[in-house]
C-alpha cells in the first residue's frame, strides 16, 4: 500500500469518527442548554437549535457520508491486502477482521464516548460540518430515502428511520439495563409512545359493559343508579343504546334534587343532561386524549362505522394505558369462594360456571350458560345489561346477587349466590 492510500484510509475513519462523535453530540444537547448559551454564544445556539428543530435532516446525511467513508476506506484496505498469489480466504479474512475494529473502536466506541461526554465542546464544529453536508447533500439523502421507502413493505418513514422512535425505545431500554431507569418508567414510556399508535377501540369500555340509564327515568332513579354503580357520569339515552342524547352528571342531579325535593319524582333524566361528545372508534388514543384535554371532556361515546354506538371512553382508560391499571383502597384480591352458610356463599364474579356448579354441587342448563364463561358473565347474560351492586337473577335454584364494584370501572367484583330452599318464582333484578 502506497503512503498517500494510508494517509486516505485515516482521514476516511477520522472524518466518520468526528462523524458519528457530533451526532453523538448532538443527540446529547437538550433545549434547556441551548437558551442557556443563547446569551454567551448567541450564533452556536443558533446553529443548534436550527438542527434540534429538524434532528432528522442532519442526522441522514451525516449518517450516508459516515457509511460512504467506512465503505471506502473498506474497499481500500481490500485492495491493499488482496494480491492473486495469496488465499482469497485467508486475505478476506483479514480485511474483514481490521475494518472490523477499526470501525468499532475508531468509528463507534471511541467517538461516541467523547462526543458524548464533551457534547459542548464538540458542537461547534459539529454544526458547521452538518448544516454544510445538509445543504449540499440533502437532496440526495431524500432521494435515497424515498428509494428505501418504495422498495421497503408498509408505510415508510419520509424524513428515513434513522432518527426515530425506535432509537429512542432502544436508549430508553439502554438505560434502563443500566439502572438509570427503573423499569415501571421504561412501561411508562414505551406506553407514551404506543398511544400514538393505539387505537379509541382497543381502550374502550365495549357496549356490553356499558351502565347507561333512559331518558324517561326520573331524577330518583338516575341517582338511585348512579350511587349503586358508582359512576358519576352516565349516559343518557332515548329509544336503544344507538341513540345516546348526553350525559347525566351526578352533581347535576343532586343538585336539582338539593334545590326542589319534589324534582326527584316529577322531573326526568332527560331535562338535566349535558352534551355528549362522540368519537370515531378509529381515532388513536393520543388524539382523543389531547382533544380532551384542550375541551376539558372526560367521557366521549364511541361510534362505529354505521354510526351506531360501539362502546365508552374516559379520560381515565387513556391514562391507564400509560401508567397501568389504577385501583382504589377497596379493591382487595378476594378468595374464589367463601361459604358463610351451608346454603350461602360469597364467590368471586370471576368464578367460572363450571367451579361454581361443582362447588355447590348443581347443574346450569347448557342454554343459560351458553356463551359465558364466569358467574358475573351469566348474571350479565341473564339480566341483558351490566349488572350492578344489588341486580339480582334466579339460576338453576340459586339466587345470584351482584354486590360491591371493584375497579375503576366499577365491574362487580363478588356476588353472593345464596340456595334457594322453597319453591320461587323471581324475575331478574337490576
């Protein structure tokens, strides 16, 4: 090899060493530092947040020239090495093993470190050698990246994958191997970013889990209902379920029954309502979460395709998506099953039909307990609609009644089922 193709393959590695050191660099300048120097350096921090306001456009093309110097200064080492007279294998072999660690330790490990650790001494250079290689490289850079997207199955990315929310997931996971990030932190920011792309559905609570009270009720009722299920909002509908006119508000109600004791009999539901807000099933959780947010709405009714009502969304199951599921200082793990009697016994809602019928020793007919798995599933089945504390059903000579909701939702959490010694007729109880 030549001196002069030596004195090439270093400055090759050099300059995508000092490459991949200012993205490093770069990556490790937050917002805060950049105000922060606007006094002292006022055309650094300039440059730098001109560059933080578009990481995508910099970083891609500084990442194309770094693999064009690596690919380069490969090739030339490999034609140094290679002759006819000796192994290919064994010459290959070797090319491979020095740009290997050539590239890790001069290219990767050692920039890195540097430009990380000295992230402020390194961002001037760093941002001229950047915004110059944007504009006289950026043009290609997109063109390759387009490329990529149309050969690439799916959606693509416009601005290229390269500083994206992948990378950040894998600094996050980093971190959290390192132990500077615990790992309910890691959840909750890997949950941040799925939000994006999780979908009003997937969160809803589904119309068949829906506490909802008609319109023609009087103002006694919604309260009456709205105690035993917990819930201080509830939807208010007119003919079926399809056809919600608003949402009746506990404060509301209490409040016009506080005002005129004779309202709580002669007055209805529907005169003390407030506006729905609808939303299509479709719509990601991060938008709805900001559209309620910047409203100040709590709950949204959730319509399908044909305009019908597919389930209900609060603000409060967007935000357990991010931090996971929040319980109150009621809601206890309870046993499957506790007699209090020997005709009475408290099971969990969960129990399944199957342990409950061998447990008290009964048979369920096939067409009761068909399409149910659990106890709270058959009392649901059997009423029509979600049960709540005190709905109550005959069963194959057993009295099922919900009793107190667990959960934020409110889902009845124990029932207590109770041997029916004598002949009665019963219809089911909400």
């Amino acid at each position: 090899m030549t001196p002069f193709g030596i004195f090439l393959i270093i400055v090759l590695l050099v300059f995508a060493g000092f490459l991949a050191g200012s993205e490093s660099a770069l990556n490790s300048i937050s917002r805060v530092w950049v105000d922060d120097l606007g006094e002292r350096r006022p055309k650094l921090a300039q440059r730098l947040s001109k560059i933080l306001a578009q990481p995508s456009k910099y970083t891609n093309v500084m990442l194309l020239v770094r693999k064009a110097c690596e690919l380069t200064a490969t090739v030339l080492v490999a034609e140094s090495i290679i002759t006819p007279n000796g192994s290919h294998l064994a010459q290959v072999t070797i090319t491979i093993a020095i740009m290997v660690v050539l590239s890790y330790v001069v290219v990767g490990v050692g920039p890195r470190t540097l430009g990380k650790q000295h992230a402020m001494k390194w961002a001037p250079a760093a941002t001229i050698v950047a915004d110059f290689l944007a504009q006289t490289l950026g043009p290609l850079t997109r063109l390759l990246i387009a490329i990529g997207n149309a050969l690439t199955p799916g959606r693509g990315f416009k601005q290229g994958p390269f500083t994206s929310e992948a990378e950040l997931r894998d600094l996050v996971d980093q971190a959290r191997e390192s132990g500077l990030v615990e790992e309910s932190e890691r959840e909750m920011i890997h949950s941040v970013f799925d939000l994006g792309e999780t979908l009003v559905r997937e969160l809803m609570v589904p119309r068949i889990d829906m506490v909802y009270i008609e319109g023609n009720k009087t103002l006694r009722q919604g309260l009456s209902l709205a105690l035993r299920s917990g819930f201080t909002r509830i939807p208010v509908i007119d003919e079926n379920l399809d056809n919600v006119i608003g949402i009746a508000y506990v404060k509301d109600l209490a409040r016009r029954v506080h005002e005129n004791r004779d309202a709580e009999n002669t007055e209805h539901v529907v005169e003390i309502i407030r506006n729905a807000t609808f939303v299509p099933e479709t719509k990601t959780a991060a938008e709805l979460l900001k559209e309620m947010q910047r409203d100040q709405i709590h709950m949204a009714v959730v319509i399908d395709e044909y305009g019908g009502t597919a389930g209900l969304i609060t603000i409060e199951d967007i935000l357990e998506e991010i931090v996971g599921e929040i319980a109150d200082e009621y809601d206890n793990e309870d046993a499957e099953a506790e007699w209090l009697d020997s005709n009475t016994v408290r099971i969990s809602a969960r129990l399944h039909v199957e342990d409950f019928e061998e447990l008290a020793d009964t048979k369920i007919s096939a067409l009761e307990r068909e399409d149910v798995d659990s106890v709270g599933g058959l009392i649901a089945k059997t009423l029509g609609r979600v049960p709540i504390p005190g709905s109550s059903i005959v069963v194959a000579g057993w009295k099922f009644t919900a009793e107190r909701p667990v959960g934020r939702r409110h889902r009845i959490g124990t029932v207590l089922a109770v041997r029916i010694t004598e002949e009665v007729t019963q219809e089911p109880h909400l």
